[in-house]
C-alpha cells in the first residue's frame, strides 16, 4: 500500500527508528511494525480486524478515516484512498493511505 503523511513532521518520525523511540521508548518498535504491516498489504482488505493489529472505522475524522491499533502507543490514524481516484469502490479496497496521527485521541 502506499504510505503518505500529512505533514513533514509525521513523514519524518515514522521513518527514523530513533525518533519513534524518543517519542514511544520501547514501544516505538510496535509503531514501526504497524507501519510496516500497513505499507506491505496489497489493500486495506489485507489489514487485519483482529488483535493486535485491528483496524477500524474513525467516524469523527471523516468516512475514509480508520486506525490501526499500535497498543501502548495509541493508534494510528489515516485516511484511506484509491490511487486511481476516479473510482468509486469499497474502503476495504483502498490501497493508499494519508496517516495524519499517531497516539492518543488522533491529533
């Protein structure tokens, strides 16, 4: 899937292993597993609803909004999207996503 971020500092953070841990400490690694398993599913299909990864819907940031479970760290939160953006389909077959938070409470 592709990964994009809302902003440089996000882009920033979720791909150096030294800022996730000064952020999360020992819990950065669980960030970086999330961000992996995300980044190597095909679609958003391929991203489980069970623990522990376990996404689901974020209604209060918009319909195409979910979180993946990132345990001690919180969630992480995105936007999913089709890269061919002309075509109506199913959340679950999203296979681009825009993180815009990760923590607690989404912002």
């Amino acid at each position: 899937m592709l990964l994009t971020f809302e902003t440089d500092a996000l882009r920033a953070l979720c791909n150096c292993r030294e800022l996730l841990a000064a952020r999360f400490g020992r819990h950065g690694l669980v960030v970086e597993r999330r961000l992996l398993a995300l980044w190597n599913a095909p679609t958003l299909r391929d991203v489980t609803v069970q623990p522990p990864d376990r996404r689901r819907p974020e209604p209060t940031y918009g319909p195409r909004a979910m979180s993946v479970c990132a345990r001690e760290a919180g969630r992480i939160y995105f936007h999913a999207r089709r890269r061919d953006s002309g075509a109506r389909s199913d959340l679950d077959d999203a296979d681009a996503i825009e993180i815009f938070a990760i923590g607690e409470g989404g912002r």
